[in-house]
C-alpha cells in the first residue's frame, strides 16, 4: 500500500525525533535512509561516507525526503 503525504510527514518527523537521541557522525552512529517501494533505494547513505553530522544529517533528510513522493507497491519483503 502507498503511504499518504500527511503519513510520509510524520514518517520523517519519527525519524527526525529519534535521531536527536544519538550523535550522529562517522565515530559515533551512521544513518542511512532506504525507501521500499516497487524497488528498493538507498536515499541517504552515511553508513559508507559517513561524512556528516546530526545537522547536516537533518538537512539531507529535509531537503531529499521531503519532497519525495511515495509511490509504487510495498517491496519490504526485500529489505
């Protein structure tokens, strides 16, 4: 099933809100973002780079999630 625009908002905001709990950057936690959807993609990857940190994180997550637009069919059964 398709996730609705006001959903995918509170998504991100899950995100945003759990992530304030941990130091993000290449010593400490790395985050990436995978999308499932008819495929899969790697949205953000910060595990490999790690070159961020919990600000830049928050503004990668805003500027590319945000905008995105959930569509396709459910494809976790690949994750």
């Amino acid at each position: 099933a398709n996730v609705k625009s006001s959903e995918w908002q509170l998504l991100l905001r899950f995100v945003q809100n759990f992530l304030e709990h941990f130091t993000i950057d290449a010593n400490n936690t790395r985050v990436a973002v995978i999308s499932y959807s008819t495929t899969a993609s790697v949205d953000i990857d910060g595990i490999g780079s790690g070159d961020y940190n919990k600000c830049s994180f928050a503004a990668r997550l805003q500027n590319r999630m945000a905008k995105k637009i959930p569509s396709g069919y459910s494809a976790t059964h690949e994750a």
